[in-house]
C-alpha cells in the first residue's frame, strides 16, 4: 500500500546539526546461525505480505531481535494519519482501506516464524470511526486460533481517545499485554508529538484498559533526549504508575532524519540504571531502561521476567529490574564482550 508522504509536524524550522553517537551505541551485525535466523523472519514477514515496525521505524535492534527470530509486525497499513515529529513511519491523509486479508496472513507468518510471544503495532487510522479496533480486534482473534500458546502483545494507538472503541477492542481479548506509549513528557506534547495526542489523553487510554481488563498487564514507554529533563521523566513515571501501568521502558531517541525532531541530549547508560530503580520503588511490575531500548525491545523477555522473577534470561543493551522477590543486583544488558 503506497500514499504520498505529507510534511512532517512543524519541519519547516531548520534542523539543528545532528549529534555524534556516544560509544555505546555500537552493536554487530548477525553471522552464521543468527544471519539464517535473520533471513528466515525476513522471508516470513516478506512472504505474507506484512509490515513490521522495526523496517517502517529503522529501529537500531532490527538485526538483533530477528536474529533471535522476534518482530514486532506493524497492521492497519504502512503509514500513519499523524505527523509526530519524531516518528519515521510515513504520513498520509487519506490512507487505503484496510487490508481483509491481514489478519490471516499475521496468523500465518506467527505461526510459521515459532515464536513464544508476538508485538503487534498500528498506525494511527483517525480516518476510520473506531479508530481500527475492530480490525485490531479481528488480527488479535486471528493469531490466538492458530497459535494459541503464543502470548500476545498489543502496542496500540489511542484510539483518538474512544473509550468505547478500546472496550470493545478489549473484550473477551486474549492480549496478555496492552501497551500504548505516552512517548515523551507532559510538557513536549506540541513539541513532539501530533496535535490530536496528548500525554493526557494516552494515560486515559491506559487507565482505562486497566480498568476494563484488570487481568491484562498494561505497558508504556517514554523517550530520552526530546528536551525533557530528568526530574520531568522521574515526574512522568509517578504519574504512568498512578494510572495503573504496569510495565514501563524507557530509551535514547534518535532522529530519522534531519527533518525530524533533533536530539536534544544522550545520557549515560547509569541514568537509565537510576531510572530503573525508580520505578520498582514506585511500584511498577517490570521495567527495561537503557540507551538501545524501545517499547518492543525483547517484549516476551521482559513479560517472562515479570511473570517469573526467577527468570535469568539476559538482555543486551539495557537494564531490567522486576519487582520483588528477585533481590539479587540488576543484569547490565550492554557488556563490553565482543
């Protein structure tokens, strides 16, 4: 599906010089085993026609994760009704209609890639009434049939703030983790995100899911270095916690693009260790924080920890705290062995 690029959110300014990466920034391609692990998710998310956001938002872990044989498959079409400014996912007013046939061929490709736990992402559909719930709902519905030891995981949009089109989403859903991403704080709502989002409007949306489903867990994530400081993201935490999430990631944004949002800031990997720590003593359930994380970094990982605090699966390139009873020091997920 192919729609005309619109300008990105409030591009008109000139973009300021791109930052150097710091050195932990480095990661290494695939070889061997991991290149043919790397090959076959590709080939599978080629083969039934699907979009997955580690392509549509040049995610830095893209090789590692498919390595691994993880994707986080994108539905609903391959670009966006918004324009945030820091988003590489296309923009298009009017998109195409949705594809019928998408919800079988995502059963199809989960089905055939073995997976233990499958991200499923959206653009925003603001041109359609219920947001694309219902066909969120039927993709959902679809990979439980045909795969229903996977656990499953929905990053969705805010569904223009319907609550009734998230009940109905919600309903009878075998979602083990509704997520849907604040991005960045309160304050840098105009500056980051489209006008039609809000921080506000994104924690009613959570709220609400928790409400509704109490048994599914409920996951956020914030950006690092769009000009928050870090009092505001320690803020931003106690208020995520106090809507009832119970997961939360943060990490380092990188721009796209000149054209997009430029990075403000990139702090040392022991912030986000601080980070950590501070959301455990706020009380949510799990937390991946560090420079490489996104909210769909290594999602099954961090939900089996959560589940089971005596999990000691490691992950690179971030650090992960659970809640009590695991007492033992936090695992660096970034070493410095090749």
């Amino acid at each position: 599906m192919v729609g005309k690029p619109l300008p990105m959110a409030s591009n008109s300014k000139p973009s300021a010089p791109r930052r150097r990466l710091p050195d932990w920034f480095r990661t290494s391609l695939p070889t061997g085993e991991q290149q043919a692990a790397f090959n076959l998710t590709k080939s599978a998310v080629k083969d039934n026609k699907l979009h997955t956001v580690c392509e549509e938002a040049r995610c830095p872990n893209i090789h590692e994760c498919w390595a691994s044989g993880d994707a986080t498959f994108m539905i609903a079409g391959q670009e966006c009704t918004r324009g945030c400014r820091f988003c590489a996912v296309g923009t298009i007013k009017r998109p195409p209609p949705l594809d019928a046939e998408e919800p079988a061929h995502l059963a199809e490709a989960v089905a055939s890639m073995s997976l233990r736990h499958a991200v499923i992402t959206v653009v925003n559909r603001d041109d359609l009434p219920d947001s694309g719930a219902d066909h969120y709902k039927q993709c959902l519905e679809a990979v439980h049939a045909s795969s229903p030891n996977v656990t499953l995981e929905l990053l969705c949009s805010d569904l223009a703030g319907d609550l009734e089109a998230l009940a109905h989403l919600l309903d009878q859903s075998p979602l083990s983790v509704f997520a849907h991403n604040v991005e960045c704080v309160p304050r840098l709502d105009k500056t980051v995100r489209d006008a039609r989002a809000s921080f506000a409007q994104s924690l009613a949306i959570l709220n609400e899911a928790k409400r509704l489903r109490p048994d599914i867990v409920t996951k956020s994530s914030l950006m690092v270095g769009v000009g928050e400081t870090d009092e505001e993201i320690d803020e931003a935490l106690v208020l995520l916690r106090e809507a009832g999430v119970d997961l939360v990631t943060i990490g380092q944004y990188l721009a796209p693009s000149a054209q997009h949002l430029a990075v403000d800031r990139f702090p040392e990997p022991e912030r986000y260790d601080a980070w950590a720590d501070l959301a455990i003593e706020l009380g949510f359930a799990g937390v991946a924080s560090g420079p490489l994380v996104r909210s769909s970094y290594k999602a099954g990982l961090l939900l089996r920890k959560t589940l089971d605090p005596s999990n000691d699966e490691t992950m690179l390139g971030a650090y992960v705290r659970v809640t009590p009873p695991q007492t033992s020091p936090p695992t660096p997920l970034k070493t410095d062995e090749p």
